[in-house]
C-alpha cells in the first residue's frame, strides 16, 4: 500500500524566506531528496516572484559579477511604456529580450523523521552561470561512491538542458558543466556502474513525430553520455496522452531497477506511474503499471500555482519504508509513504 | 575569391537510380564529402517517393528483418478511406500512425577530379534500424587515425537525433549508436583530437526562448559526448533571422579552425558563412563573417524541391584547392572552389 501523509504538504512556499527583499516565494515543489548525516535532505524548486507595485511590470534577475559570483535583483518595467509587451504568465519580452515573471533556484529543507522539515535561509543552487539565467529546476540527488552528484534543470535565453553538480557536504558544489544539451530534463542518474557503466534516464523534447518519451544513455565517466535509446512511449490513455518522464533517481530492488516516472495526460494533468527495468540490461522494460501509483485527489493536489499536478523527483529508502517525495500543483513538496514489496506488488 | 562551378549542379536526381522499382528520386542533394584512394567521394542524401498512381496514396517505407536487415516497401492508402489524412507535403497520417512522402538514404558518388561524379547503383547507408525507421540524412565523413567516422540525421517515429558510424572501406560500416540525442543535427566532428578529447559542433532544436544556435561539445571516445556550450547565436538580420547551423567538420588553418556554417534567414532562404574558431580552444569563436561567403543566386538554387536553399556538409582539400560541395534547392549536388588563403581573407 501506499499513504499520502496526512500532515501534507510537508513545506509550502510561506515556509521558504526569499532570498532578497521583494521577492514573493510562489513554490518550493519538486524536490529532490536523499539522506545524509542520518537526515533526510530535500533540494526544493524554490520559485520567486517579485512583489507587485502598480503600475509597475517586476521582474526577478540574477546579475552575473566577473568574480564568478552572482546576485539577484529586480527589473523594472513601466507598464505603459511601449517597448513592454506581457506575455502570458512568463513575464515580458523588452526590446526583445525576455525577462521572466518567476525565477527558480534550489533551497535545502532538513528533517529528522523525513516528515517535519526546517527549511534552510539561504539558497543551495543559485544561477551564478550564463547557463542558469533564467533558473535552476527540478534537482535530483544521486549518491555514487559516497559522492553526492546533483543534475537539475538549467535555463537560459539559449533554452533548457541539464547541468550536473558534485557534493560531500552540501556546503558547496562544483559544477561539471551541462551533460545532456537543450532541450532535456528529467534526468535520472543509476546509483552505480553497471558493467563498468554509468547510466541513466532522460527525455528529450520532441516537436516532431511522437510525445517526448523517457531516453537511455551511459557514460563512461558521469561527464560524456552516449549511446542515447528511446525505452518508454507515452501510452493512447487519460494518463500519458500528452507526454511521459522519469523520476527520482532508480531503486535496486531483486526483481530489476524501480523507477517512477510522471504521465501528462488529458487536461494537463500529472499523475505517477511504477516501471522496473531490467538489473543489467537497464534499458529494457520488465515491468510497466497499467494504473497509476498516484493521481491529484487533494486539494493541495488538485488546487494551486498549477493544480493537477503530482510530480516526484525524490524518493529516500530508510528503516524499511519507501518516502516518496513530491511537488503538488507547482506549489508544495508533500511525501507518500509506502515499501518496496508494495510497490512492487501494485503492478 | 570562390567561384561556382560553371558545369553545377554537378549531380541531379535522374543521375540516381532508384533503391527499388516504383521508388522515384526527388533529390539528391546535402553531400558529405572525402577524398578517399585519390577519389573524391559524395555522400549524397537521396530523397525518394513512390511513382504516383491515381486514387491511391503511395509512400516509401523500410521492412525491418528479423536478422538485421532491411528492405525499401510501398504502402498503398485509399485516397478515399475515411482513416487516411493528408498531411501538407510530408505525407499520410493512417490510424495515428505518420507515413512520409518521401524517405531518405546515403548513396555514394565518386570523381577523379572533383567535379564529373559517377553515382554508385546501390545506397552505402539505409535505414536498418528501427532509429532509423524514417529516414538517414546529411552524412559528415571525419577521417581520425585512419579510420573515416561518418554521422548522420536518424529520422524515426521518436524524433531525429545524430548517429555515428565508422567505416575503412566505404563497403560496409560499423553502427556505434546515436551520440546526440533529439532533437538534433547538424554534427561537424574535429577531424583531431585537442589536448585528449574530441570535439563536435552540433544544433540543437529550440523550441523555446531564442533560437536554434550552434553548439559546441568535446568526447573522450567519439561515442560519449558532454560539456556542451552555446557558442554560436543567429544575429538580428536578414541571414539569419531563424536558424543557424553548422556544416561540414572544421578545417584546420593557421589561424584557426574553420567552418562554413548556415543561416536560414527571412523567406526561409539559406545562405553560407565562414567562422574561424580558436585551434586550442574551438569553443572559442575568433572571427565570424558578417556577409554570406554563399546564397542562392543561379537558377538550380533559387529554384527546386524548396527553392532558395544552399547547405554545405562536405569541403575537400585537394591541390591547394578547397571544394565546398553543396545542396541546392533540397534537390542537387554542387560544388563552389575556393582556396584558404582566399577564404581566410573573405572575412
């Protein structure tokens, strides 16, 4: 079986500080997860907007410093003033150039229990390169011989793609620049060498034929990846007609690697599905759920930034229960709580 | 100075024999190129439709055997049958499933001189794998070690992405897997490595903000690729006012590496570019052309399957000289003579 805990969402956005003065918090959703130092550590999609004031389009930005450093700050655009045209909930596009309405970065939260997190002051991941201008998403943690790699989503004015960062102690990180080129997200790293090779999920865009679909690579060294297979189709159902991801970072179980991916379905909406993959030859599928796992039923669900979603990329292993950490609607991180034999057992 | 050869297009469709009876050749165009046992060898994309036939909705398709092969086929559509949709020129939509009006192989030609080809009867690379399914465009041929490394556009039901394959002969190649993954083109690999790694350009797609641009990326093995960098952007005018790309792999100078790129600009017109890239740090651009070194001018350019359309993916050296071979119009092959000195002094 599997539980939505009752005390969700387990962070909201009022729980996150921003991280200047006039910045609003609109989300602290989609987060990564793992354990160290006997806590349970979540990495937050922390979404900052920036106080309204009329008249007055506000945007926030990071200004990039020759240091190598970064700092945030706001735009501002007189709504009158004719270079400004609105675009939709993005933001504004200025003499050309765009400037979104919300910006993202990557905030610690810290628990003992895995339920009852302290949300840290200060941002963890922050835009500090031209790849990152316009935000970091959707963290995933996976540890590998006792490091902690970090890949997440960085966006740009040159588009999006996946960039991955390497921890001991989630004090400071060093970038190892974008590992899958725009435009790709949902990048799921193996926790070990399979046959003396990294793998992973990912999943390209897909503009043409087809529904963006879940990808396999392998790396020799977690930096160049190849070897790119399409191994997961969105299916023609009310879950995954619109497209189909992956998800936290696979668990090894006996029977293959457990992974659980997201479906976009009819009216956008999110829902959570189980596969297993096979232990050695990990693009092929064994096992693929006809039902979802989990489905916006909530009102934290279903109401939001943007209702209807459920999407994890965090699940933590830990005194034999499984926490599945998730973003509601684009809002909240919230947590389902279950064990590998029912998981395993639900499809 | 550069001159267009007087005797272009220097190979058109009907000096194609088709793969199969029924199959028809639209275009013959987009050629790799290398100079191999002191021939100059094209790679030319070979576009094929079926032979049309009244009521009837005729596509190419490949048969994919059990054993590895593959055979060209025809599907045969009721123009009347209630399932069948028509989809602008790209072909047929049948119960959800996309058919193309034409397909794509790589068909050999060979010249003593460079300039009068002889086309070889069979294709040299056609879709054999289900990555493949739709089609194989723009071959690059790079000569490392000895070995010449052909990648090209795989065009299947999941979208297009860069496969790489290796040969010695030109008879037989060896596949080693898709190294871009979609959506992407466009790939010019160094024909060196520089202080121990590989390096490529590539074009991703860019569905988001600003446009597609060239990238840059660097391997340990040529099948494994990472790092990647925006280093090219499209500039605000007629050229290129939609896209750029690159073309053929970078040729070494003492200045730099040089490259002659795309730009798909206003009315969908292609035009060439000459870029020079730092030999120690070709992510580095040193000088870029702000005047086309190429645009459709002569009749077989601005005129064809899709008129105003010149796109280089093949340069050879040769006697002091440098061949740009060329596609016009999505439909023939040419070629442009130049010499570096010359080129270097062009921009």
């Amino acid at each position: 079986m599997i539980r939505k805990y009752e005390g969700n969402p387990v962070i909201k956005p009022s729980d996150v500080k921003p991280s200047m003065e006039g910045y609003v918090v609109h989300g602290a959703f989609n987060p990564g997860a793992t354990l160290f130092n006997d806590e349970v550590l979540l990495f937050l999609r922390t979404a900052e907007g920036c106080v309204p004031r009329e008249g007055v389009v506000r945007t926030p930005v990071y200004r990039f410093n020759e240091d190598g450093t970064a700092h945030p700050d706001i735009m501002e655009f007189q709504r009158d003033d004719p270079d400004v045209q609105l675009k939709d909930t993005r933001g504004v596009v200025y003499k050309g150039q765009d400037y979104l309405s919300t910006m993202s970065h990557i905030r610690i939260a810290r628990s003992r229990d895995g339920l009852h997190f302290t949300v840290d002051e200060a941002p963890f991941i922050c835009p500090v390169v031209p790849t990152e201008k316009y935000g970091v998403e959707d963290a995933r943690v996976t540890k590998i011989d006792g490091r902690y790699y970090i890949n997440y989503t960085a966006v740009s004015p040159d588009s999006w793609a996946t960039a991955l960062a390497v921890t001991d102690d989630f004090k400071s990180i060093e970038r190892l620049g974008l590992i899958f080129h725009p435009e790709n997200k949902d990048v799921a790293i193996f926790p070990e060498k399979i046959n003396g090779l990294y793998r992973a999920l990912h999943r390209p865009n897909n503009s043409g034929f087809g529904r963006a679909s879940i990808w396999y690579a392998e790396s020799p060294d977690l930096l160049h990846w190849g070897n790119h297979k399409c191994i997961l189709r969105p299916r023609n159902t009310e879950w995954e007609s619109m497209k189909i991801g992956g998800g936290a970072p696979p668990i090894k179980t006996d029977d293959g690697w457990l992974i659980i991916t997201h479906g976009k379905g009819d009216g956008q909406k999110y829902s959570l599905f189980c596969v297993l993959l096979d232990l050695e030859e990990p693009w092929k599928v064994i096992r693929r759920a006809d039902e979802p796992l989990l489905t916006p039923t909530e009102t934290y669900e279903t109401d939001g930034f943007f209702g209807n979603v459920v999407f994890s990329n965090g699940v933590v292993e830990r005194d034999g229960k499984v926490y599945i950490y998730y973003g509601a609607a684009d809002e909240t991180a919230c947590v389902a709580i279950s064990d590998i034999d029912s998981l395993l057992a639900s499809f």
